[in-house]
C-alpha cells in the first residue's frame, strides 16, 4: 500500500508491507551509469510503522557487483531505532574501475518459515560516493 511521505517537500510515494511472509526487495543498476574510479555505497532507507510484526527473525541484504562477487549479511528489524523515523540500513560499498560493465544488483529478503511480517516502510534505495574523511 502506497503512502505519501510527508518528511519531504517532494511527496514521493513510498511502499508500505501490508501483510506477508516472503520478503524480497530487489533493484539494479547499470554500472556504466557511474564515474569510474570511485567507491560507492548502497542502503535502503527505511522504518517500522506500528503496528508491526512477525520482525524476530532478521532479513538478509545483499549486494553483487558485475562478475558475481557479493556482499551479504543480516540485520534485525526488529529495533526500537527504526521506529517512526527514517534509518539507512547499509547493503554494501563497491568501486568502479574502467570499463566496468554489467549491473549492481542490491536486495533486502527474507523467506523464512511461513512468519507473517507488518509495519515495514520503504522509502528507496540509495547509491551515492563514500565520503572520504582526511586526518
């Protein structure tokens, strides 16, 4: 179900989980849309509505760049922090060397045991630079 997110200007319309006990969120990009010779980072922005549940069991997040070398690990959902405010949950970072070619794969699931999920909102995903911090 569609809501309106209201923290922007840009009434973007965001995706809100309903009722369900798969989990899988999947987006791609073409790597030759980015400048080579830069490390990038992917999240998906997110936050838990109430009511929310079936939440316990954490959802994987994986990135794969061209070639089929992947990133992989889980988080909980399952956190007070998430609730009622948007929160970044890192997928992976990935650098572009000349030429790269093919496409950045980034996905959130969780197909685990038949548990029924609610409250879960998404906002996007994000792909941008990593900041570089000197000193």
């Amino acid at each position: 179900m569609p809501l309106n997110d209201s923290s922007s200007d840009a009434g973007i319309e965001v995706a809100s989980l309903q009722n369900v006990c798969w989990l899988e969120v999947l987006g791609k990009l073409d790597a030759s849309y980015l400048s080579p010779g830069v490390t990038y980072e992917v999240a998906f922005l997110v936050m838990m509505k109430d009511p929310s549940y079936g939440w316990h069991v954490s959802v994987n997040l994986r990135l794969v760049c061209p070639g089929g070398v992947s990133q992989d690990h889980k988080v909980s959902l399952n956190d007070s922090n998430l609730r009622n405010r948007w929160v970044e949950l890192p997928v992976g970072t990935f650098s572009t060397g000349e030429g790269l070619k093919g496409e950045i794969e980034f996905s959130m699931f969780e197909y685990g045991g038949g548990i029924w999920k609610r409250g879960l909102v998404i906002r996007g995903a994000v792909i941008r630079p990593v900041r570089l911090v000197c000193g």
